[in-house]
C-alpha cells in the first residue's frame, strides 16, 4: 500500500487534536453522572458502568489511538 507522508501526517495532527480533547473534556466522569438524576434507573446502572470502564476516564482510549496511528 503506498500512503502519501504529508496526508498521513496532517491525519496524525487531527487524531492528536482529537485525544487532546477527549481528554480534556472527561467523558468518563460526564458519562458517570450524566444520568444521576434518574437514581436507581437502569440508564444509571448501565451509564456508570460505560463511565467508570477506565477507558473513558483516564483517557487511554484517546492515548491508544494515536498510538496506532
């Protein structure tokens, strides 16, 4: 497969803006409470589990990404 550097560096720019944005903005922690006003719900139970996987929360989803890029 040939891959032109310039387009896959302007790609790589783009994920890395993305990660630094999913990061700052916490979806884990916006996720975990986002349905807080519905206690005992099955959105609650099933939102806190999505929130609190880590993957979200520390932002290892966004780190991996750009590093299979």
């Amino acid at each position: 497969m040939l891959v032109d550097p310039d387009v896959l560096r302007a790609f790589a720019g783009q994920v890395e803006e993305a990660s630094s944005a999913i990061k700052t903005v916490d979806v884990g922690h916006t996720a975990a409470t986002a349905a807080d006003g519905l206690p005992g719900s099955t959105t609650q139970w099933a939102v806190r589990l999505v929130g609190g996987r880590g993957e979200l929360t520390d932002g290892r989803a966004a780190e991996r990404l750009v590093a299979s890029h």
